[in-house]
C-alpha cells in the first residue's frame, strides 16, 4: 500500500494492500516450519488418507498458522514499531490499516477451522482452532509481556501441527504425536533465546520480559544448555513408541549431540556471533529431525519390535 489512503468524493478509502504486505503478514518464515512439521506428522501417521484430503489438512494448517500470524501482527504492533528487528513489517510500517491485517487473520483463521473440519476431521479442526487460541491468546496476548516464561509456555503453539497432521489421518492423537509435540515443545525455548540474546536490546526498548532481559544472558545461556540436553533424549522418543527406527534413532543421536555442543559454545563463547550460529543451527536442527522422520518411514529397521 504505497498511499495509507485514497480520496473519493470527498471520503477517505484505504487503498488496496499490496500481495506482498498480505503475504509478509501471514509470517512466511514461520509458516514454513509450522507447515513441513504438520505436513511430516500427517505422512508418517498409520493409516492412510487421500491425497487430496491430505493436501487440504496441509493447506488448513498454512492458512491457520499465516492466520494467526496477522492476528499477532495486529495485536503487536506496538512493540513492533520500536523493535529494529520488526519495524519494517507492514502494519508498523504503515502499509498496511491494523484493521485490515485482524480482518484477514479472522478470515483465514476461521476459514481454515471451518474447512478442515469439513474436509477432514473435526478432531484436526478442534487442535488447529486450539492452536490458533493459544497462539494469539495465550501467547501473544497473555504471555508475552508479562512473563520470561512466555517462549517456554507459548512455544506449545508452535508444537501442535505434527499432532494436527497426524489427527487428519487417524482421528486422534496417541504417544507418537506427542513426542512429536514434546521435540518442537523443547526445542522452541533455546531456538528463540538464542535470538533474544542478540536482541536483548529490542526486547528491552519494547519492554518486553525475554529471559536475557530478566535474568540476564548468564542465566539465559545456562536455560539454553537445560533444555539442549533434555531435548536429546525426548528427540529419541519416537524410537520408544516403534514409530521410528535406525535411520532416524541415529540420525537425531547424532544432531542432537551437534545441537547440544553448539548450546554448550553459547555458555562459554558470548559473543553474538556463537548465539547467531546457534539460531541458525536450531532451525536446521529442527527440519533435520522431521526430515530424517520422512526417511525413516521408508528405509529403516525398527529398534522396537
């Protein structure tokens, strides 16, 4: 939107949002995590389902994850504007109206509930509607101005769409998803406090109560080795449930251990760089895990009979 408003007769209309104010409000970044994860649940789950069914439960989780980001968007604008980290995004930025990202988070947010519970399952529906509460209540509205625990409690949102997907083929959810939910439920803490570290400022100028500005980066470098460690052997839990076997049982050992000593480099190394590499890493770290999850399915022996 390159004028906030057009005149017509006499009146003001807002002007029509660019696709790239609309997409970049969805959060495509994130989305791609949220859908590869959901994606990687529904294909490994027993069962079977249609192709095209399958392809409309993913496309439900996009649209409710791009949803929900607009949403926060909205809700965030704040804090946006005075972070350097997310002030050029469109609605602090003044491309696109507040009122207009709500609308289209409302839009795609009850639009995708609605569609996956018609097309699919209303068991999927109930967690992809779940999901979006707790990610715009819960965290974005609740959480995360009021609590350093905001990324350990709020990351449970970003933890539901391997169990989504899985609940499109089954119906429901067992140990399987989850442990699938656990992994990206201890991963998102160090994953985000990595940032922080860097963004600590940021964090500050917007008061908001990150772990790095509330306890310090000593604290929040030692929270970060906590959880590293208790994601290795939680990462190994779909092996335990005789969803997964060699390939990935020694394939997550093996990223685990990397991931941990790239935790273990944060404690000792504070220079923003290592907390940087250390971001970086996690996200690969988490595509590595679903991705050796798809491998699996297809070559491995089983570890559990």
């Amino acid at each position: 939107m390159s004028e906030p408003a057009a005149r017509v007769a006499g009146a003001e209309v807002a002007a029509p949002v660019a696709l790239g104010d609309a997409f970049a409000l969805l959060k495509p970044r994130v989305m791609s995590l949220v859908v590869f994860t959901g994606a990687v649940g529904l294909v490994i789950a027993p069962g079977t389902i249609h192709p095209v069914i399958a392809a409309v439960a993913v496309l439900c989780i996009a649209v409710g994850a791009g949803g929900s980001g607009a949403i926060n968007m909205w809700y965030d604008r704040d804090i946006d504007a005075v972070m350097t980290r997310t002030r050029a995004r469109p609605v602090p930025a003044g491309r696109v109206e507040p009122g207009a990202a709500l609308g289209l988070g409302i839009v795609l947010s009850a639009g995708s509930t609605a569609l996956m519970g018609i097309a699919v399952n209303w068991v999927a529906a109930g967690l992809l509607a779940f999901t979006i509460f707790f990610y715009v209540v819960i965290y974005t509205m609740w959480l995360k101005r009021r609590t350093p625990q905001n990324i350990v409690i709020g990351g449970a949102a970003g933890a539901f769409p391997p169990m989504i997907g899985w609940a499109a083929v089954t119906g429901g959810i067992d140990l399987t998803a989850l442990a699938l939910f656990g992994i990206i439920f201890l991963w998102t803490p160090p994953h985000f406090w990595a940032l922080a570290l860097v963004r600590s400022e940021d964090y500050e100028a917007a008061n908001v109560p990150m772990l790095p500005v509330v306890a310090g980066d000593r604290s929040t470098r030692r929270w970060i080795v906590i959880y590293s460690l208790l994601l290795l052997p939680v990462s190994l839990a779909p092996c335990a449930t005789g969803a997964a076997g060699a390939v990935y049982g020694i394939g997550a050992l093996v990223a685990g251990l990397v991931f941990a000593l790239g935790a273990f480099r944060v404690l000792v190394d504070h220079s923003p760089a290592a907390a940087k590499r250390l971001f970086r890493t996690s996200i690969v770290y988490l595509f590595a895990l679903f991705l050796l999850l798809l491998f699996d399915r297809a070559w491995s022996v089983p570890l559990v009979p």
